[in-house]
C-alpha cells in the first residue's frame, strides 16, 4: 500500500449528517445518497466531484458520517432541510487508494493504522472516503477509493508527497 502526503484546499460542499455503527454503515450511507440524490434533482444542483463520506466522532460503538459532494459555491447556498453546506475536509492528510470491493476497507484501514502508529503518528480525528467510481457501474474488482486520514503539517511531511 503507497501511503502519501497531501494538503488539500477547501471546496464548497453538500451534505447529510448521518451516525451508525459499522455494520450499519452501508445501510445508512445507502439512505444518505437517496436523500442527496433527491435533493439534487429537485434543486438542479450540479456536483463538481466524487461523491465523499467523512467519519469523525467516533465512539467504540457509533461514528457520525457526513456524506456528500463538491459542489459550486451558488449550490452550496441551495442546502436546504436534511441538506446543509459545509466545506470539503482540507488541510494536511495521508492519501492511499483502495482498489476491489468495499468489503476489503477493514485490511485496508488496518494497514494505515499500522503504517501510522509505527511512524509514531496519532491518528487523525477524522478520516474520509473519496468514491472515485461505483458499484452501480463499475465491477466490483475495478472499484477505486480514495483514503484520507487528517494529520499535522509536520507529520504529512514524513511521507512522500503525492
């Protein structure tokens, strides 16, 4: 696994707050792209990026997830309801990529976890997910996600950028 540096820069953005525990994830993630999907048809919003999902907040049962997308800053200023508007996680992070099923996320995340802790890393307090494709129109072998994990300036630094 390439684990890389990588400051990302703030976008205008569309989300649901959502909190589930992990085998309720997909089922929940599921609800929230319903809700967006319907927001965006109603309201003519245009996203400008991969889908993303945020998790932060963790408890040792539940995690709160905001689930979204880039979206211009006239769209953001659309949110509406169950919809709000917020920025896209910027700032220092590692970047790896997942590549088959989301199934294979837990060997993936326990990986970065490893590769973190052995540089002597805290672990960020919020990580995300990049849908670069989906299962709806990709096999499930062929599905690429990006990885995000927040850390410091300082320890970005440690690894190669991206």
């Amino acid at each position: 696994m390439k684990l890389t540096s990588v400051t990302l820069t703030p976008r205008p953005m569309l989300y649901v707050a959502l909190s589930g525990t992990m085998p309720e994830i997909p089922a929940v993630m599921g609800r929230g792209f319903a809700t967006l999907g319907a927001f965006i048809a109603a309201s003519g919003v245009q996203p400008l990026g991969p889908p993303i999902a945020l998790y932060h907040d963790w408890t040792e049962t539940t995690t709160a997830i905001d689930l979204g997308f880039p979206v211009s800053a006239a769209d953001a200023a659309k949110a509406a309801g169950e919809v709000k508007a917020g920025t896209t996680p910027h700032g220092p992070a590692l970047k790896t990529v997942h590549k088959g099923s989301y199934a294979g996320f837990g060997r993936t995340y326990a990986e970065i976890g490893a590769r973190i802790t052995d540089a002597g890393i805290p672990q960020g307090a919020r990580m995300w997910e990049v849908y670069l494709n989906g299962p709806d129109t990709t096999p499930e072998d062929q599905l690429l996600t990006e990885i995000y994990t927040e850390v410091s300036a300082a320890d970005a630094a440690r690894f190669p950028a991206d």
